[in-house]
C-alpha cells in the first residue's frame, strides 16, 4: 500500500495550495489581501490584468471557466489574445506507460535551474462518472506544484479525441499571456490519427520504449511522422538500440520532410526515473528551437499561418456546432429528426443538409 500512503500524503500537503487557487478572487469578495480589514479593489486590477501581472488564482480561476465553457471566459481570452505569442510551446505525446509525466518531471527541472518560468498542461483520461481528470499526471510532477515559477494545470479529455482537449489551446494562451517563458503540454496516450498536438506546440516530443517494434509499425502512418525529436525512454532496457534504429530506419525513409522545412528528426535515449539523457534531450529541444527562429524563417512563417489557421478553423467549427445543437435542442427540433430517423421517414443525409441549410444562409445542397 505504499503507493496509496505517497500519494495520499501528495495530495494532503497541497491541500491549502489548491485552497488558495481556488478561492474566490478579491474582487468577488470586496477584501483587499494587502489590508486586515475589508476594502475594495481598484477598477484597474480587473482578471485580465491579474493574469498579466502573473497571478495564481486568477490563472487557476480562468484556465477552470475555460474549461467549463463559461462565457466569461472567452471575453477575457479577447483581451490577453494581444499578449501571447511569446512561450515557446513543447508538446510531449506517447503511448501510455512510456514514461511521459516523469520525464516531464525532469525537463521542468532543467529548465527551473536555467532560471526559467514553466507552465504545464497534462492532460489526463476522463472519469466516465464524474467527468474530471485522474489527476495521475499531476501527482508524478508534485515536487515542483509550490514552486512559483512553475504552474501545473490537469485538463480532462472529457471525451474529446486528438490526444488534447478542446480546451487546451485557452489554457496554453492563459500561461503564455501570463509570461511562462516554456509551456509544456502533455498529452494523454496517443493512437495514429491523434496528432493535435502538432498544432499547438513548436516542437513535439514522441516518446516510446523499447521493444515497441511492432507498436511503431502500427502507428508510422500518423503520430511519428509528426515528430521534431524522439525520445526513446526506459533506455536500460533490452532492444533500445533496435528501437533506435527503427526510427532512424523511418525518418530517412519520409520523403515529405523537404515539405517541413528540411529539419531531420533527432533521437535521445534517457532513463527519466534516474535523471539520465536529460540534458542531452533538453540540448536536442534547443536545436529545434533554433532552427525555426533562425535558420529557416520561410519555414517558420508556414509553420505560424498553418498553427493559427488551424486554430481558427477548429474554433470556428466547435462555436458553430455548438450554437446549431443548442438551438435545435432549445426548439425540440432535434428530437424530432431523431424520430423521422427511427421511423425511416427521412435520412441523415438529408437532415444534416436541412439543418445546414437552415441555419447556413446561402447555403446549397451539392
């Protein structure tokens, strides 16, 4: 039962931590933190401007309401939408059991001790009861959660596919606008068509395991072409070297990435639980980040236009979706084709056409 005893003991040191975040912000409350009595706040030290200035709790607060699909959130994503674009974004992806939380552990490590400021987004796999996320993630990065300069956040997939959630893009521009100099996002376990990561990060981070083999040629035609650095963890086990050169093996075999800007793939081996490669992977991560910024900035323009075009699109499609399903419901209408569906009087052909031709104006069957 030692496993339950640490993480139980985890959970219990942080207990006012969490306390703290989640608190009702002073505004909410009419007190003044910097006073022993009541008093109010100026009007300028509005969310927005607490999220700037690098406050926890109204991080917490805002990433939670984003989450939460609450429409407050989104007016004050207008506003820090201004201030991002400064993080430099590190996605790390894998299949689960890998060893990606740990070595997540150690990268915030290496950066904390360069003196710089961390976010981190883990996403874990939903709870079919209560909709929230495992919190495994988080418990394995607990040596770092009352560090200052570092802000670890779970996110729950709550059904959502592609490796994030839908909320995960709001929460990256939250720690980018609130200056986190690195924003580490990892991502549940991944299969070969669950590569959203690529759009959101600047350079991805594939981890496996020895004696994958046949994991890899399973997975080759979607995640691991996606990849800017593979790191093979676990490296103390038997058949790293045949892993190894079955990622070499593939990357000299994709031909697409002259497309990508020319940038050949790099390969690490580490042991994350004993803190070896590390520094040698983080040295890999830097090269990446080179490349992009300096050595071919035609490259980096394309990777941008396609990052936020993308970004636009999925947001687009999530605001229309959701504003048609809201008033279908609202007017019973959807129920009703459900019925015409059951009872064979129409197809979902057509009523997907009706719908879109309802709410689209202009809009034409092909």
């Amino acid at each position: 039962m030692k496993w339950f005893e640490t993480i139980t003991s985890c959970l219990t040191e942080q207990t006012e931590f969490r306390r703290y975040l989640l608190s009702p912000l002073p505004e909410e409350t009419g007190e003044n933190p910097s006073f022993s009595g009541k008093g109010t706040f100026s009007a300028s030290m509005d969310r927005t401007q607490k999220i700037l200035t690098g406050d926890l709790r109204a991080v917490a607060r805002l990433i939670r309401d984003i989450d939460d699909g609450l429409p407050d959130a989104r007016e004050i994503l207008k506003q820090l939408y201004p201030h991002t674009g400064r993080a430099y974004i590190i996605g790390i992806t894998g299949s689960p059991g890998v060893g990606k939380s740990t070595l997540v552990d150690c990268m915030i490590q290496v950066l904390r001790a360069r003196g710089k400021t961390v976010g981190v987004l883990a996403v874990d796999p939903t709870s079919p009861f209560s909709g929230g996320a495992i919190l495994g993630d988080r418990i394995r990065m607990q040596r770092h959660s009352t560090d200052e300069g570092v802000f670890i956040r779970s996110l729950a997939t709550r059904g959502h596919f592609g490796g994030l959630t839908a909320s995960t893009r709001g929460a990256i521009a939250v720690l980018d606008a609130m200056g986190k100099d690195y924003i580490l996002v990892e991502t549940v376990g991944v299969g070969q068509d669950e590569i959203e990561i690529v759009r959101a990060a600047h350079t991805t981070l594939i981890v496996l395991i020895p004696g994958m083999g046949d994991d890899i040629q399973a997975i080759k035609a979607g995640i691991l072409e996606a990849g800017d650095v593979f790191v093979i963890n676990k490296s103390d086990r038997e058949g790293t070297q045949k892993t190894r050169q079955e990622l070499q093996m593939m990357i000299e075999m994709d031909k697409d990435r002259k497309l990508k800007g020319g940038w050949k793939p790099t390969i690490y081996a580490t042991e994350a639980v004993k803190n070896e490669g590390i520094n040698e992977l983080m040295a890999g991560i830097e090269e990446h980040r080179t490349f992009l910024f300096q050595k071919d900035a035609a490259y980096f323009e394309r990777f941008q236009h396609d990052r936020v075009r993308m970004e636009l699109f999925d947001l687009v499609k999530q605001d229309v979706v959701q504003a048609v399903m809201e008033n279908l419901t609202r007017t019973g209408q959807w129920e009703a084709f459900v019925r015409e569906l059951i009872n064979k009087k129409s197809d979902p052909y057509s009523l997907s056409e009706q719908i879109i031709a309802l709410y689209l104006n202009g809009y034409k069957a092909p």
